[in-house]
C-alpha cells in the first residue's frame, strides 16, 4: 500500500518489482488488497491500457493507522527524558533524511 501511495501510477509490475516478488504473488496480495477495499483500478491517462491502481480513502486509512508513528507515545517516552540540545540533534537528522528522500523521489 505504500508504493500505491507513493507512486505517481503504479501497477501490479511495480508492486512486484519494488517487492522482489514474482508478478503473481504481486497480483494476489493486490487481489486481497482490492477484495478489502483499500485500492482501487483505474487506466492511466497517458496509456489507456495501463491499469493503475490507487488507495481508497479506507485504504489511505489504514495506511495512516498501521505505519504512522503515535507521537504521544513518542514524546512521553523518548523526548521528555532527552536534554534539549538531544531533540534539536535528532530534529536535524531527520531534516536531512527527509530532504535526501525527496532528492531521491523528485516529491
């Protein structure tokens, strides 16, 4: 679900390559995927033969609720026992990962 989130249009290939699966087992998770209702098919616009595929909003949900950090939990655990100087240290690394990420992705 997350490359369906994160590419632009991706299809069952992409999934399969992305994953290192063979493009059957790619198709059967989707299949699974597509049964639950969190993606949906549709045809690409610069290639009508291209079937995309998509996260619904119960997808995208989902998503969210199973891969988003709880951040509650986050700043009760780790950040109230670190020294201020601690926060700002892992703040800019994530700064740089982020923005090395988006070097890589073009986002």
């Amino acid at each position: 679900m997350q490359i369906i989130e994160k590419e632009i249009e991706a299809g069952i290939k992409d999934i399969a390559e992305k994953m290192e699966l063979s493009h059957n087992t790619a198709s059967e998770h989707v299949k699974r995927l597509l049964e639950k209702e969190y993606v949906f098919k549709t045809r690409s616009k610069e290639d009508e033969r291209k079937v995309i595929l998509k996260l619904t909003d119960r997808g995208a949900e989902v998503l969210h609720r199973h891969s988003s950090l709880d951040e509650e939990k986050l700043e009760q655990l780790l950040f109230e026992k670190m020294t201020e100087a601690e926060r700002q240290s892992i703040l800019a690394a994530f700064a740089l990962l982020k923005e090395r990420a988006q070097d890589v992705y073009g986002h």
